[in-house]
C-alpha cells in the first residue's frame, strides 16, 4: 500500500468524517440549518435551549476523538468495491453518530465515570441531557438519507431504513443481554461462549453491520454480496469488541481511558475471557473469581487478583487467537469476491489492524 499505514488513514479520515457530521449536526443550530428546512417549525423553536442541551454535549464527546473506524470501514469498503466514495460519503456518518450516542446511553447505563480520558456526558451535563442528546444520535444522522431521497431510487432508499432499523433493534437486544448477566438477572455464570458471541454480534456487531451493509447497497451489488460484505464487518466488531475486553486487563494506555486496569472486573462483566475461565478453572479459582465479580470492586488489588485468575488459565491468548480466526475466516468469503486492486488491499489491513490493535 505504499507505506500507507491504517492509522495513518484513520488519522486522515477522521476530520473527513467530522466534516461530513458537521452538516447534519451543526456546532450551532440557527435557522437555516438543514434540520429546519426539511421540517419547519409550526411555531419557534428557541435555538439556545437546543445548542445547549443537544449540540453542546454531543460535540463535546465528538471533539474528544476516537478512531471513526466505522465509517472508516465504510469508505474502505466502497473503494474495495471500485466505487468513489465521495458520493455517498454522508451516508458513513449514521453508523459513526449512532455508535457514539450509544456510548452516551451505554454509560448511564454502567453508571461509568469516564469515556476517553474525561467524566462522562451524564457526568458533565446531567442523566436528562445525556439521556436526550444520546437519543437523539440515533435519529439526526438520517437527515443524509432524508435529504439524498431524490437521488435515489426508492427500493435503495427502503434498504436502507430497513436495515438500519434491524440494525438498531439488534443492538437493545445486545445490550439486554449484558446488562442481565451483569446485575444478576439471569443465570451470568452459566453462560457459554456461543451466547456471549451472538450479544457481542448483536451490539458491537450491529453497527458495523450497519456501515458495510449500508456501503454495499449503495455500491450496487447483489443481495447475496451485501450480506458477505455484514458478516465481514459483523466479524470485525465482535473482535473489535473481543480486543477491548482483552485491553481492559492488560493495557495501562487503554485502561487509563477507562477508569484503571480491569473496569470490566469492577462491571462483573462476563466477557468471553471470564467466560473461559470460568469454563477451566478448578473450583476453589472459579468460585473466586464469580465472587469478585459479583463484588462490583474498584479495589485495583482485587481486581488485579482477578486478572491473575484469568491470566493462568490461558483465556486471554483463547481470546485474542478466537478473534483473529474469526476476522480471518469472515474475509475469504470477501477475498473472493473482490477483485485485486489497493482498495481490497486496503480492507485485508484494515481487518488485520483491528484485531491486533493495543489500544
């Protein structure tokens, strides 16, 4: 790829990305943004109380970063595929603002105290704010779909909102099954690695899914090749999600944006290392390791305690190794269909980035 590296592009594409968001959400709302236009008020709208209460805290978490690999993976994808993606660049914001106005919900959910390096929107803005403005993210990125219904046919346009909604349901029934096993209930320590993987293919998988299939249908392709195409990304997203479960206990860097290493622990989060774990451990480690769990501790000696137990039973080599099996199993489906160019080139560094990332 001439000596262009995946973090170089997402380094690149990033105030692309931002640029693009920037149309839909503006920095500030007035009255001839496009929100406005495409349905005018009956009445009048106070644009302070909306740049204070949506525009505010939503930018505010924008502005701190992130890698934007989702739309990302839609750009790369549309390129692989031999199109421009300058054409339908809009569309990759949906996944990307959806993703982060879940990240808002997500942490009033785990009642987290930091996301990136600094207190949580709840934390900085109060549960009502956090709460609207991250709904809200998950509605005003379709502003790109509502405004480009001219240019496109409407069997595309019908794609679309269908899988977006499939896509949106998906992730509630993710995060319900997360937020059952880790407050207790349902049966947490009887879950098996098959279920774990179909929760982390509803939530972190859906919204990749999303961008893929998203970018494929507006590619042109088959229906048979907009699924290859979800199951490539849904892949990327369980691993992506795997990997951060894996960081969680073994990378300072990334648990510093957490909250300090094991936070997961701390959750009583039963990720697919605790799950393996769990699965090896003689009784006297298992029965430990649920009791700290179950203890939602922020003592970092207990915690670590727990990472030791996980350590020796080789689950997070398990982990990391049924992550990049997955990645690489997903993507001969796609190899095959696409012929060789620097666009696929591209896509095969971007998947193998994704699993071995360390941060």
């Amino acid at each position: 790829m001439k000596n262009i590296t995946i973090e170089k592009i997402l380094e690149e594409k990033a105030p692309i990305i931002d640029e693009a968001i920037e149309k839909y959400i503006p920095r500030k709302y007035d009255t001839d943004s496009l929100v406005f236009t495409l349905g005018s008020p009956r009445y009048e709208y106070h644009l302070e109380a909306i740049n204070k209460a949506i525009v505010e805290p939503i930018w505010e978490l924008l502005d701190r970063g992130g890698k934007r690999w989702r739309p990302t993976l839609f750009i790369l994808i549309f390129e692989a595929l031999g199109k421009d993606p300058e054409e339908f660049l809009d569309f990759a914001i949906i996944p990307e603002v959806i993703h982060n106005g879940l990240i808002i919900i997500d942490d009033i959910e785990d009642e987290s105290e930091s996301r990136r390096g600094k207190r949580c929107t709840c934390k900085l803005y109060g549960l009502d704010i956090a709460t609207n403005a991250g709904n809200e993210m998950f509605y005003l990125p379709l502003l790109a779909l509502m405004k480009s219904k001219e240019r496109l046919p409407q069997d595309k346009v019908n794609k679309i909102y269908d899988l977006y909604v499939q896509e949106m349901i998906n992730v509630g029934f993710g995060q319900a099954m997360d937020i059952a096993w880790h407050r207790g209930l349902a049966n947490a320590d009887g879950i098996t690695e098959k279920q774990y993987l179909q929760m982390c293919a509803y939530k972190t998988g859906a919204i990749a899914r999303m961008a893929a299939k998203m970018a494929a249908v507006l590619a042109d392709v088959s229906d048979e090749v907009v699924e290859k195409f979800g199951r490539f990304a849904e892949s990327i997203g369980v691993a992506f999600q795997i990997q951060d479960d894996v960081l969680d206990l073994v990378s300072e860097e990334f648990a510093e944006m957490k909250g300090g290493i094991g936070r997961d622990i701390t959750e009583g989060k039963r990720s697919l290392v605790v799950i393996h774990t769990l699965g090896k451990a003689e009784p006297r480690n298992r029965r430990r390791l649920i009791e700290i769990l179950n203890m939602h501790t922020t003592d970092q000696k207990i915690r670590d305690e727990a990472i030791g137990i996980i350590g020796k039973h080789g689950s997070i080599e398990y982990a990391e190794n049924l992550a990049r099996n997955m990645v690489r199993d997903s993507w001969r489906d796609v190899d095959a269909i696409l012929p060789p160019s620097e666009g696929k080139e591209k896509l095969k560094a971007f998947a193998d980035y994704m699993i071995k990332r360390r941060i």
